[in-house]
C-alpha cells in the first residue's frame, strides 16, 4: 500500500495527539495522587508497601498490599509489628499479626492530597494496637 502525503500527515497527527493525551493522563494522575506520610516525615509515598505508624519505630506495617487507594478511605492488609515498652521499650515482646490497614480523613497540603489518620484491625475485627493514629503532614509537607 502507497500512502498519500496527506494521508501521512493524518497519521502521524493522530499518533502525535495520542502520545499527548497519554502523557497528559499521565500527569494529572501525578498530581491528583493520594499520599501517605505517616509518623516519620518526608513527603510521603502513594500506595506505600511499607506503613509507619510510630515515629520511634514501635509500631508498623510492612508488605501492605491495597485494595483500595486514592478515594476517601484507602484499604489494605499487611502484617503489623508492635513493640511495647513495658517493662523498657529494648526488654517489651513484640506483637505481630495479619492486619487490615485503613488509612482516611484526606487533606491537602499545597499541590499533594494525603491521608491523614489511620486505623489497624486484626483480621478478627479486634482494633491492633492502639485505636487510632493522626498525623499533620501539611506541617511536614
């Protein structure tokens, strides 16, 4: 098949417009993302794999993978770790479990939207650890 100059054009037209629309996807996604700073500060990270819930390192998530992010209410499940401190935080057992991670209340801060509570459920329903977690990250961010 012989293309014709204006067919050519045509087509690199639409694959230049189709090559735009996907980087400008792309970039709106960027900047509508939802963050998760958490208790150590920084900027943050969307979807984190790890959750840190404690700024001393006693209590945290890791391998979270979510179901849900991005929306008013983000979801996932990891396996939670928390060291107590009685009697001192080096001699307390740590406690593990399976947990259902749910992360909400969204603010923003500048350009950046982040969760900025969280609650951890064992898989039984019971609340893991402590209740409920708040953090500030417009103050950090």
């Amino acid at each position: 098949m012989e293309w014709k100059g204006s067919e050519m054009r045509r087509v690199i037209l639409i694959v230049v417009a189709s090559v735009l629309l996907v980087a400008s996807a792309a970039t709106a996604d960027a900047a509508n993302a939802v963050w998760f700073q958490g208790a150590i500060g920084g900027y943050g990270h969307v979807r984190p794999s790890n959750v840190a819930l404690s700024a001393d390192g006693t209590l945290w998530v890791s391998h979270v993978t979510w179901s849900a992010w991005g929306g008013r209410v983000a979801i996932g499940r990891g396996l939670g770790e928390e060291h107590g401190c009685a009697p001192t935080c080096a001699q307390a057992p740590t406690h593990t479990a399976e947990v259902k991670v749910e992360l909400f209340n969204l603010v923003r801060c500048g350009s950046h939207a982040y969760y900025d509570k969280a609650v951890l459920y064992r898989l039984d329903g019971r609340v893991f650890a402590r209740s409920r977690f708040d953090w500030a990250p417009c103050e950090e961010a």
